[in-house]
C-alpha cells in the first residue's frame, strides 16, 4: 500500500487554546521520531484560534495507529482532558 495523509482536526473549547495548542506543540518531535512517519506539521485557523489542523504523512494506517497508542498521544488526551470540544481524523490518499 501507498503512503497515507492524515488531516487531523482538534477543536480546543473556549479558554483553552493556548494550553491545547501548548500540547499539541509537543507532540511534534517524538512523532517525527516515531517508525513511518514522514511528516507531521501543525497548523492553526487563521479566523479560529480554536481550531488546530495536523497535516501527516504515514507509510500506513498501521503506523498511524501507532502513533495513536503511544505514550505522547495517551499524555496529551490526559493533558488536555476536558479541553477539546471536538476532534477528527481523516485517512487519505493520492489519486495517482
């Protein structure tokens, strides 16, 4: 199978941006270390500051779920529990 994008939506609710993204930010680098992953870059709305986008690039839906399970992630939904108003995840592919 051929690489997969992820586009991750995180919604933080109101009051709890800068903690959310804060958390988000730390997840950068042991992701970036973790095995297929290619690439894993936050954005933010620029009309929403709620509102945080992860563009990823994964060798597969396997490795993504790795990701999921890990360590960092299970510390940042501590973290950030009661914080997100909404979240999802979206897997796909080129065309070509």
């Amino acid at each position: 199978m051929s690489q997969i994008i992820v586009i991750a939506h995180v919604n933080a609710r109101a009051g709890s941006e800068a903690h959310v993204q804060a958390e988000l930010q730390k997840l950068i680098p042991p992701t970036l270390e973790e095995p297929g992953c290619h690439h894993y870059e936050l954005h933010v709305d620029v009309k929403d500051p709620a509102h945080f986008v992860f563009y990823e690039v994964w060798d597969s839906i396997e490795a993504h779920q790795e990701h999921i399970d890990s360590e960092h992630m299970g510390a940042f939904v501590l973290s950030c529990k009661g914080m997100i108003a909404e979240a999802t995840i979206n897997h796909v592919s080129k065309l070509n």
